[in-house]
C-alpha cells in the first residue's frame, strides 16, 4: 500500500461535497483502484460526519475562542503591516 | 487485480468483485445518503450484475475491475435516483428504520470524537470548528484566523489524527 496518493488532498473536499463535479467523478473513480484513498477516506468519513452532525463542535462558546478573544498585541501590529 | 482474474481462470469471479464490496458499499451510501435503507439491496444488485457480466465474457480486462465496477456502480446509482424520483411524485417515502446495532456503534464513536475535541487545545477546536463545522475553506479560516493556510493544514492534521487514534482503539 502506497504511503501517499497525489489524490489524498481531495478526500475533505469530497467528504464536505466541496469539489466541482469533475474533480468529484475523477476522484470516486480513483478511490476504486487505490486502496490508500479508499481506506483514509473510510475512516475519516465517520469521523467528518460527527463533526458535522453531532454538535460534537456545535458551541461556538467553548469551541471558537477567536470570536471572542481580542488577538494578542503581535498579530494585531502585523495585521497592520500587512494591510 | 485484472491480471489475477485473467491468469487464474478456475477462481470464481465472485471473489474478485467481493473485494470490492466496501468500496460499493462506501459509493452508494454517499449518493443515496447513509440512513437510506435501499441501500444494501442496490449493493448486492450491483454485485450480482458485475458477477454476471464476468461470466458472460462481457468483462473481458481491457480495463481494471475497479474501473468496471466504478462504472456499473455510478450506473446503478443514476438509475436508482431516476426511478426514486419517479416514485416520489406520486407517493411520499416512508421512514428509513436504522440499524439499532450500528446506531450503538456510531454514538459510542461520536463520544470518544466528542472526548478528544473536548481535550484540545482552543487553538485547534477552532480550526476543526471553522473547517469542518462552519465549512469554510481552508484559505477562509486561515484568515479569519490569521495564520497561514499551511498552518491551517497542520492543525486539522494533527486534531484528527488524535481523534483517528481514539476511535481505532
């Protein structure tokens, strides 16, 4: 079994229905032939999933501090730089 | 795969194309959607089909059986999604009747996911939260986040690999 599929980067775009129809049917038509695909792909299937659906991630409160929390002093001077 | 099928004519066809039932099962679950209890009939329909078209000489490994069950699968799919659209015009679907056994499964795995999100760092929930939750790009929560999309890459990386971790165990 391979280590690494030049394929693999499309696996959360396909789970997350993100890829444009080309690139979806090009990439089920691979997960056929390449067992490395395949099996990543099952396993984080399940995992996405409940990511997605099951308020696993769902509190924003306790999940995203970004929203809340006033950036640090550097991020803020290089948010400035970079503008 | 092909070439074992062409070499090896005494093994029944059956064994090569049951390899690929995961696979079958994997692709016609995501279209007709998971909780869909149709689903396992079309696999099997499939099966039986591609099984019948090795007998009948039909397959003749001029490409990889993946290829040629990726094909009779996407066919299938397309068919059942005709007929389904058909039906349900006239007649509304009834509720699918999940497997309590695998819903057990899938609440226990949904824990320890919850488990190991909950045990993060906020640094990496955060991330999880936007691209998996929000479903932003990757791009998109590098910069709401303000850091670069590599970063971005490598959080998710390593948030999931500690879920994939406690899930296999």
């Amino acid at each position: 079994m391979k280590k690494h599929c030049h394929y693999e980067h499309l696996i959360d775009g396909y789970l997350l229905d993100k890829l444009k129809p080309e690139d979806e049917a090009e990439f089920e038509e691979h997960y056929f032939i390449c067992p490395h695909c395949f099996a990543q792909l099952d396993e984080k299937s399940e995992i996405v999933q409940i990511l997605k659906k099951e308020g696993v991630l769902e509190n924003p409160g306790n999940a995203c501090e970004h929203d809340h929390a006033r950036p640090s002093r550097w991020r803020r001077l290089l948010a400035r730089l970079r503008r | 795969m092909t070439r074992m099928i062409k070499e090896d004519k005494s093994a029944p066809p059956e064994n090569a194309v049951l390899q690929y039932r995961p696979v079958i099962s994997f692709r016609v679950r995501k279209a007709l959607g998971s909780s869909n209890p149709d689903w396992e009939d079309v696999v099997n329909e499939i099966l039986t089909q591609a099984v019948a078209k090795i007998k009948s000489g039909e397959f003749r490994g001029e490409s990889s059986i993946g290829t040629f069950l990726y094909t009779i699968t996407s066919r299938r799919i397309i068919d059942y999604i005709r007929q389904k659209t058909r039906v349900l015009k006239h007649a509304p679907e009834p509720a699918p009747y999940p497997d309590p056994h695998d819903e057990m499964e899938h609440r226990e795995r949904a824990r320890q996911v919850e488990q190991v999100v909950n045990g993060l760092k906020p640094k990496f929930r955060d991330v999880l939260y936007l691209y998996y939750y929000k479903e932003l790009s990757r791009e998109e929560v590098a910069r709401t986040l303000d850091i670069s999309p590599r970063r971005v890459s490598e959080r998710v990386n390593y948030a999931l690999k500690l879920i994939q971790k406690a899930v296999r165990k």
